[in-house]
C-alpha cells in the first residue's frame, strides 16, 4: 500500500475506532507526513517495502536534528510510526511490522510543578476584580477572571474550557467536561468560580456576542467568535506577569495545582483521578509526591532527636495573626510558643483544635498522633473553589478534622 493511503487509513482509524482527540490525531499527521516524505525520498512506496533498517535509520535521524528534538517529541514520533506499521500488519495491509524492535526514548520523570495557595490568589486577583466586589471590571477582565477560576476550581484542561457550552453550565453547582476522546466527566463548581461565571454570562458575554455570529461556546473573544486555546494561554501569561509571579505559569500550572491542592487537604487520590479525568490512577500518582513543607513536619514530629524535651501537642499556625486582625482572638486553652519570623506567623500550641478563625487566615493543623493536614484557603473554607465537601471546607482526615470543621466559626 501506498505510504500517503496507508497513512489516511490509519488516521480515521484512530480518530474514529480509538476516539483520539483531534489534537492528538492532527500530531499524528504531522509526524506521519514527516516518516512519508522520508520514505518517499528514499524510494519506498510501498510500506511492504519498509525494512525494520529502514525505521531504525529514520528514528536516528530525527533524534539527530538540529536543534535536538525533546525526548517527548522523539517518543511520540515513533509512537506514530509504531501505530503506523502495527495497525497495517494487525489489518493486513502489510505482511510484517518493521517497527517491533524500535526502543522507544526513555522519558525523564519530572515532578508537576503547582502554583502555592498565595499564588494562585495573586494570579486570580490580577485577572479581573473578584466576584461581588464593587469594581465594575471590563468585559475582558470579568471574562478572564471567570477562565481563570474555572480553570483552578475544576481542574479542567485548557482545550475542555475552551469548548464549554453555555449548557453544560445549566446543572447548578456541577459542570460537564468533554475530555480527551470525548469522555464525559461530571465535575463540581466552587461558588466563587460560579459566582465569576455568573458575572461574565451577565456583563460581558452578551457584548461580545453581539459582535460575532451565533455560538453556543461559553468563552468569547474580542470578535464574537469562541475564544482559542491560544488565547487562553495569553490570558493566563498576561495574569501571571501582572502577577508578578516569576514561576512559569501556563494552563496547565493551574490544574497542577488543583490536583495538588485537592491531595494536600486530604482527598483520595481516586476521586482526584476522577476529577482530572485520567483513565489510570497511575498517572494521578505523580501528584501524590510529599511536599517539603510535609517532609519537615513529619520528621519535627516523628525523629527523636529532632522534638524539644517538652511533649509535643497538635500545632496550629494561624496565618497574619501578628497583625491583630480584628476577631482574631485565640483559644483560651492555647498559649503563643514564639513567632517564627515568617510572614508575621504566630506559633500556637492547644492539645484541642482552636475555636477561632479569620477569612484571612490559612490555617494549618497537623495533629501528632496521626500527622493528618488540614490545608486551604480563605476561598476554600468560606466557598470552597474546590468543592471537596458540601460546605466547600477542603478537610484531610475525618474525626477530629471533621468535629472542628463543623465547630469553626468565621471572624469579621
């Protein structure tokens, strides 16, 4: 068979028996129409005629480029190649698979790289004013916040927000999420990525509308027609830089951090599969990696020789207490040990979880006897971006954890 035709077959092959998306089938063409050219430089047109030398050759002279191509380009390249060739001897378009004895190239394992709590509020804050604040935002900021929240409080990959319709919308506090292959996925909403929304589908989206043709797509550029993923990553660089953030910032940080963020307060790593919509726990499993900030506090709590000679009790770290934040007062059982010098953080030991609590605040409790995490933000407890729980408190840990969460009162 012809390398072009072998290659057409192929591709609806994937796109329509595999459900691929169609991003990945349109790599796939590019890669394809690379391997078809070289073989078609060479002399071969006929794929019966591609000798397991002749893939060997190709995948050396790719890897030889200059510039170097990235490991990940290399593998998904033979990856084509080796669907490519496997496909025709499975279908019997070709006699052999030249293609069995290519080693793919071995990928480094790197760790997600998640934006802290802070930051994500810092890049939040500079996309547009925050839901029901008095500042009137222009469309494009209240369009931008209401991605940006979106994005952070599902977890959604930046071409799944893209293509969200008005509809998939119109169940309340859940969102429906097309994934790769078109998978669907139910996914709850925080109230303040909805509130964001809320804002944008009332004051923003209706002027652009007007400017463009008829589109039942949520996001909307400057012209009326559906916002881009290009677009999308411009609206997240253009946050991150008034940000200030110096890490790289892209659409994929943010549901890096929302799979981080999740793990860290407590959730099972296979409910997070299910949000992120991975089709193994697996791939879940890199976000699990222990933080150094969790390093440091099991091993204070743990390691003999690392404790004081006083017993050690539950510790509470209550976020800008030094700045007397108006009802912010402690519990009367606790007692302030000393200020570690960061961020105006005042260091608090109760053998009972503190009664107290400001918006303000981030609160962190790890309790010694079970070394459980109690992380969010001011957004998780009194909305919930996340929505772990009903009430929005991202809690790690029932029992105790749970008996002050629902014993916590908000200061104003």
């Amino acid at each position: 068979m012809e390398p072009a035709r072998a290659v057409d077959a192929y591709l609806r092959h994937v796109a329509i028996e595999r459900g691929l998306s169609e991003h990945t089938v349109a790599a796939y063409r590019r890669d394809l129409a690379g391997y078809t050219a070289w073989l078609t430089a060479r002399g071969i047109a006929d794929t019966d005629e591609v000798t397991p030398a002749n893939v060997a050759e190709f995948a050396a002279e790719r890897a030889s480029a200059r510039p170097m191509p990235a490991a990940s380009s290399l593998a998904r390249l033979q990856s084509s190649v080796r669907g490519l060739h496997r496909f025709l001897a499975r279908e019997g378009m070709a006699s052999s698979d030249p293609s069995g004895r290519l080693v793919p190239p071995k990928l480094p394992k790197r760790l997600p790289k998640a934006l802290t709590i802070d930051q994500v509020e810092r890049l939040l804050d500079a996309s547009g004013p925050a839901p029901g604040s008095d500042a009137p935002g222009e469309p494009a900021q209240l369009r931008d916040r209401a991605l940006l929240e979106l994005l952070y409080a599902t977890g959604a990959r930046v071409s799944e927000a893209v293509r969200l319709d008005v509809d998939d919308l119109a169940h309340g506090d859940v969102l429906r999420l097309f994934g790769k292959g078109s998978k669907e996925r139910i996914v709850p909403v925080g109230s303040y990525a909805r509130a964001a929304v809320d804002a944008y589908l009332t004051r923003a989206r209706p002027e652009y509308a007007r400017r463009g043709t008829a589109t039942p797509r949520l996001f909307l550029g400057a012209r009326g027609a559906p916002l881009s993923r290009q677009s999308a990553w411009l609206v997240i660089q253009h946050a991150a830089e008034r940000a200030q953030l110096t890490a790289h910032v892209s659409p994929h940080t943010l549901r890096h951090s929302f799979a981080t963020h999740l793990l860290q307060g407590g959730a099972d790593v296979r409910v997070v599969q299910e949000l992120l919509g991975h089709a193994s726990v697996a791939t879940t499993q890199i976000y699990t990696h222990v933080s150094v900030d969790a390093l440091r506090d099991v091993y204070a709590t743990s390691h003999p020789r690392a404790r004081s000679s006083s017993p050690i009790t539950p510790r509470c770290f209550g976020g800008h207490s030094e700045r007397e934040t108006p009802g912010h007062i402690p519990n009367p059982e606790a007692k302030p040990l000393s200020a570690d010098g960061t961020a105006g953080e005042t260091l608090w030991e109760s053998r009972t979880p503190p009664d107290f609590f400001t918006e303000e605040a981030t609160q962190c409790w790890v309790a010694s006897s079970s070394l459980t995490h109690f992380l969010h933000s001011r957004h998780h407890i009194s909305a919930g971006r996340t929505s772990v729980s009903v009430d929005g408190v991202a809690a790690g840990g029932l029992g105790t954890m749970g008996e002050w969460r629902t014993s916590m009162t908000t200061s104003s």
